[in-house]
C-alpha cells in the first residue's frame, strides 16, 4: 500500500506540468523576440553607420561644390560686368559689391533661423499659460 501511494502522482502534477510547458514555451518566445530585436538593432546600427560615413562625405562635398560655383558665378559676373563697363576696376568692384550683398543676406537669414532655434512661439506659449495658472 505504501509502494502503491509512492508510485502514483499526486493531481497536482499534471498542472505543474502545464505550467513548466507554458514557461518554457513563453521562454523560448521571448528568447526569439530579443534575438529578432537584436537583429534589426544590429541592421540599423549598420544602416546608420553607412549613412553617417556618406553625410560626412557630402557635408565635405557639399561646401566645396557650393564654393566652386559661387567662385565661378561671380567670376561670370565680373566677366560681364567688364564687358558692359569697359573698365576692371569697376568690374571688381561690382563683383565685390554682389559678394557683400549675398554676406549680408546671408547673416540676415542666419540670424532669424538662429532665433527660430530658441524657440520663440512656443516659449511665449509657455509663458502664458503659466500666467494663467497663477
């Protein structure tokens, strides 16, 4: 009787064998939903270090083209300038002349973008609703 007590499971061994089948299956879920995760960070992190190689690659290129062209405009510039005056002097100083006018709308619009930076509208909303909070 006793060997026969010893043998038989207990009721509550089916369900702790449900259970154990469960966790390992939720284990085993969630083991390859980080590997799938981990894979897709490993593709965008590559992903993002080719794109990080050819933005550096362009913010070289980028500013040497826009330099060449701008040289070689203003050059056409002095070029036609000379043509219609008859004079280099003038013509270099018109080109000059163009030169500083682009500098100054240059700064203009750096100046307004640098204050568009700050943030302004939504500071001053901010702002307001503080006040009317207190």
């Amino acid at each position: 009787m006793i060997a026969s007590s010893e043998c038989a499971s207990p009721p509550g061994d089916a369900a702790s064998a449900h259970v154990d089948d469960a966790t390992v299956s939720l284990t085993t879920e969630t083991l390859d939903l980080l590997r799938a995760w981990l894979r897709l960070l490993n593709l965008e992190l590559t992903l993002a270090h080719r794109s990080l190689r050819w933005l550096l690659v362009g913010a070289i290129a980028v500013p040497v083209v826009g330099l060449s062209a701008w040289l070689g405009l203003c050059a056409l510039a002095v070029a036609a300038a000379h043509i219609y005056t008859g004079n280099w002097f003038l013509a270099l100083l018109s080109g000059a002349g163009v030169q500083l006018l682009a500098l100054g709308l240059m700064l203009k619009l750096l100046r307004r973008w640098a204050r568009d930076l700050t943030l302004p509208q939504s500071r001053a909303a901010l702002v307001r609703t503080m006040e009317r909070m207190s």
